[in-house]
C-alpha cells in the first residue's frame, strides 16, 4: 500500500478510491464512544492496516472532535522501532513481538513493557492469473511445491488430482512473491511450514527463500504482476484481489469443502488461534493446520503494541478511548466492508478488557 500520514484532517470523509477498495463512509448515527476533552495519538508500522485505520480515525472524529490521531504506515519493522524510541504512542506490526522486542526503554514505558494487542483480521488470499479457470482448489503440500517451483505446469497431476472438473492448460506457473520483508510473507511461511510440513524447508519469516520464481516490492506490485502474466500466482491481502477482481484459491484443508477467503472465513481461522501471551500481552498462535469447517487457514492479525504501563498521562485517556473503540463491537463491525476480518468476539473481550486497564 501506498505510505502517507493519516491525520484526522486528511480522514475527514470517505472515498471510494482508496487502496483495497474502501467504500464511501455511510451516513450514520454518531459512533457512542468514551471521549476525553483532549489530547493526542500518533501511531505507525504497519501498512496492512491502513485502509482500517483511515476508517476508525473517520469515525472517531465524529464523536471525539477534541482528540488528534495521526498513525503513519511506514511498515512494520519501522512502527516496532518508532514505537521503541518513544516516537509513538501505538506501533502497528503483523507479527507479534520476540520476547528481546517486548522489553523496551525504561523512559518509554516506566515500571512496564511493550505488550501486543490483536486488532485487525484478515486473509492471505492466493490470486492467479489461468485463462478458463474460475475455480481452483489447492492443498498445502501442492502450495509449497508451486512456490518452490517443484511443480511447474498448471496441469500437473498434482493439481489435476485436486481439480478434477476443471480443464487446466498446458500452461507454464508464474510464482510472484515478495521482494521487501514483510509481515504478510511471514504469515504464508508460517502456513507452509506448519501445514506442509516437509515440503516446505524454509523458515517462518519476513524475507522470502524459496527458489525460483518473480519478485516484486509490496502487496500492490504483487497483485499487478498477477493481473498481468498469464499463469501467475501471487500472494496478498483479500483487500486487494476484491478491488482487482482477481481470482482466488479455495484451500483444501481436511474440512467438507475447500475454504475460499472471505471476511467470515478469515475470522473462523482466526477463532481457532490461542492466546500464548504472558500477562496482558494477547499474542496468538495461529492453528495453520485447522480443518474446522469454514475456517481459512492462512491469515493475518495486525497487532498495535503500548505500554502495559507507564504510559504518557497526558495521551493516555486519548489512547484507552481510541483503542477501545477500535476494539469495539461497532469498531470490528466497520471491518466488513474494507474486506478485514472482524477479530472474534472471544478475542476481542479480552483486547477491550486490556485496553481499559492501562496505565
């Protein structure tokens, strides 16, 4: 996604034309939010969760007019440093943070430390570029092989096997990944490694390794190339295969019916995470190799890391008022139509009940 600092002037009303397809904000009754008379926020990190972060900035303006919110997607690497500076008051990541990342400077947060909060779902889709093809299911195991360039033609027998109806051309594969690190790069390694098992001998990180194949820089360019090169497969956000109006895979996972991605499904694979955190920190552990029915297994959850305690008192009562309607039942819900997954209702109590008790 395209950086730029949102502040609380440039989300003053909604557009249709934003990146991952936002839609124009519906009128509406005035969100009910908790307000302080004053202050101010500044976040940054990751970009995934722009396109929501423009949305909940819109709509927490129009009750809380008195608070400045300004959050800058420089990425998730650069919003974990910011916020390890004392340059923000929230940073934004896609992945949790190490245990060495959680302790931070003593003039950051005094007497605390860094913890994560899970706020913004959603789906790792799989687009491809296969003239004729409209429907196509893939497992793991094939997945890794086609990334890693082990399977090379669309209708090898792998992929015959799993799509028995469809009529696949003898058509070279075009794997596109990711050139930059990236948050959404290490959460398809993860679902490889942890579902394909042996099939997939590279780590669970942000920078690709498997072999062969194109690369381009960020989601955008990712989606680009697929639209463009006939065979190509790629990876990114869900957001941005709704707005291209690329074609996604379903994945076969043990369940009835192989799982597209969608907001819904995004958010089944999410509920069947666990909690792994000490304490307040509420960082999850995705279960990659769910067969439950519905649940898309390969997802992302952006993270906003604060202070547990020692937060600045003068921004304090902006940000537990901000984050909290974040959140919120009616935060999640405005979710849906950005193409995020709301986080599950299980999930979501215990980020609001940590949220009301920072300190």
């Amino acid at each position: 996604m395209t950086a730029g600092v949102l502040t609380l002037a440039a989300c003053g009303g909604g557009d249709g034309d934003a990146e991952g397809g936002a839609k124009p904000l519906a009128a509406g009754p005035v969100p009910v939010i908790d307000c302080p008379a004053e202050g101010k926020v500044r976040g940054s990190g990751s970009s995934a969760q722009q396109i929501a972060m423009k949305r909940w900035m819109q709509q927490y303006q129009r009750a809380c007019q008195g608070v400045q919110l300004v959050y800058d997607p420089l990425g998730s690497g650069a919003g974990v440093a910011q916020f390890h500076r004392g340059a923000t008051t929230f940073g934004g990541t896609d992945q949790a943070l190490t245990e060495k990342e959680r302790t931070v400077p003593q003039d950051v947060c005094p007497g605390g430390r860094a913890i994560d909060l899970p706020m913004v779902g959603g789906a790792i889709a799989l687009g491809y570029n296969i003239p004729g093809v409209t429907d196509l299911v893939l497992d793991a195991p094939t997945l890794a092989r086609v990334f890693d360039t082990r399977i090379t033609k669309w209708n090898d027998p792998a992929i015959r096997e799993l799509n028995p109806d469809a009529h696949l051309p003898d058509l070279a594969i075009v794997p596109v990944h990711r050139a930059d690190d990236s948050g959404t790069t290490q959460n398809l390694n993860a679902y490889l490694k942890g579902a394909a098992g042996d099939h997939w001998p590279y780590p669970a990180g942000k920078k690709w390794q498997a072999q062969g194949g194109h690369s381009a820089n960020g989601s955008d360019a990712v989606a680009t190339a697929v639209t463009q090169t006939e065979g190509a497969i790629g990876y990114f956000e869900l957001s941005f295969a709704e707005k291209r109006r690329i074609e996604t895979v379903r994945i076969a996972t043990g369940a009835a019916e192989p799982v597209a991605p969608s907001t819904q499904s995004a958010s089944a694979g999410i509920a069947a995470a666990k909690i792994v955190g000490e304490g307040r920190d509420l960082r999850l552990r995705f279960d990659h190799k769910t067969s439950a029915e519905g649940a898309y297994p390969i997802v992302l959850v952006t993270y906003e890391i604060v202070c547990d305690t020692g937060n600045d008192p003068e921004s304090l009562p902006a940000l537990k008022s901000f984050l909290g309607y974040t959140a919120s039942r009616q935060g999640q819900e405005e979710l849906h139509a950005l193409h995020y997954a709301p986080l599950p209702e299980s999930v979501a109590t215990q980020v609001r009940e940590v949220v009301a008790s920072l300190s």
